[in-house]
C-alpha cells in the first residue's frame, strides 16, 4: 500500500528565515509526486510535479526536489502569504489516477 | 481557462438522506476525480471517471457512487448519509494527454451532516 508520510506536521518562521518540509514516501512504481498549496476553506493549488529522483522544480520562493525516498520543498525567505498547508501527494502505476496524499505541513510565516 | 466549479458550495442534511454533488472540470480534460478531506484522515481517493468510464475506486462503502456525462462533467452521490460523511469533498480534473497527469482540484462542497 502506498504511503506518505510528511513532516513536521506544523512550522512556524519568521518573515525571511528560509526552511524545508519533508515528504517521505513508499510506493510501488512511482509515477509522479506532486504539491500542492491549500489554504483554509479552499481547495489544493497545485505547485510542482515531480517524475524522477534527481529533479528540481522551482517557483518564486519555493523550490522542490526529489530523491528515491523523499522529497523535500524548501522555502527561501518566505513571506506572510506563503502561510498554508502544504500537501504532498504520490501517484502510482498507469491507468491509475489515484492520489494518495500525506496530512500535510501547516506553515506559519510570522511578520 | 477557467478552473474545475463544483456546486453546490454548501450543504447541510440530516442522517439519512442522501446527496448530490456536481463537479464541472476544466475545459479538455477528460479525466474526473473525487476526494473526501476530514481533519482526522486528511485527502482520501474515492473515485475516477474517465470517458463515462469509472476506472478506479477508492476504500468507501457502496453508499458512495459517482457518474460522468458525455461532457466531462460529473456527480457525486452519497445515499443513507450518515455523521461521519461530514467533510469537504473535492473534484479535480485531469488532461490525460501527453503525460500530462496534474489533477486541478476545485473549491469543494463543504457538507455537514446533523
């Protein structure tokens, strides 16, 4: 069964302090790993795919990587609106669009 | 482009009845999923619906169904509701088509039952 498993499960920095979140999973045959940005009451936002360890994705501040075990998002001196959970999710095998998502990191960005 | 709507935004019912969701995705994608998200277990699959076609089913109980029309768009049903279905539940569309597989999630329907 495919698992994901994110950390810390909360983060709170200030304005400017540059930080990382970790995504740790195991699955069988990994077609993809994506985030996604949610903020309350909202659906997911979607942010990065990844298909390969050795990849790197980058956004404004935000830059994701991907190794054969985990996968980290790393934030270069974040901003107040960069509050929100941040999800990751893994898709496995062809033909199978299933997501299985992590409980997600909830970040803090203190003015 | 506009992006995946799902209607209605809000519902409340009682145990017992049951519901419909509506879910229109992005214009060109083909590919139709649905998740429930609760505080407790986070964003869990439920189904996807590809040409009509549902093509893969998550761990719910028969209570939860789905369809998909000809024009992509696609409901979601839950019968017999019972205090545990509460829960935002949210659609994401997919292209399919060069390997393009990111699913665009919509705002969610927020349903509360009492």
């Amino acid at each position: 069964e495919d698992q994901v498993t994110q950390s810390p499960e909360a983060l709170r920095l200030q304005e400017g302090e540059s930080s990382s979140l970790n995504c740790s999973y195991t699955v069988s045959g990994l077609r993809g790993l994506f985030w996604y940005r949610q903020d309350p009451g909202k659906g997911p936002e979607f942010l990065f795919t990844l298909y390969s360890a050795g990849e790197e994705k980058e956004k404004e501040r935000l830059k994701a990587t991907l190794t054969k075990k985990e996968s980290f998002l790393h934030i270069t001196a974040p901003k107040p609106e960069d509050s929100a959970t941040y999800l990751c999710a893994v898709q496995a095998g062809f033909g199978n669009e299933k997501l299985t998502f992590g409980t997600g990191t909830r970040l803090t960005i203190i003015p | 482009k506009a992006g995946v709507t799902q209607t209605p935004r809000y519902l409340i019912k009682t145990r017992g009845q049951q519901v419909t969701l509506s879910c229109s995705p992005i214009s060109g994608h083909r590919s139709v999923s649905w998740y429930q998200q609760t505080p407790g277990q986070g964003l869990q699959f439920l189904f996807e619906y590809f040409s009509e076609t549902q093509r893969n089913k998550g761990n719910f109980p028969g209570r939860f169904s789905g369809r998909q029309f000809s024009n992509s768009r696609s409901e979601m049903n839950v019968s017999t509701l019972e205090l545990g279905d509460s829960a935002l539940y949210l659609c994401a569309s997919s292209p399919l088509t060069s390997g393009t597989d990111t699913q665009y999630f919509g705002p969610g329907t927020r349903l509360t039952v009492l």
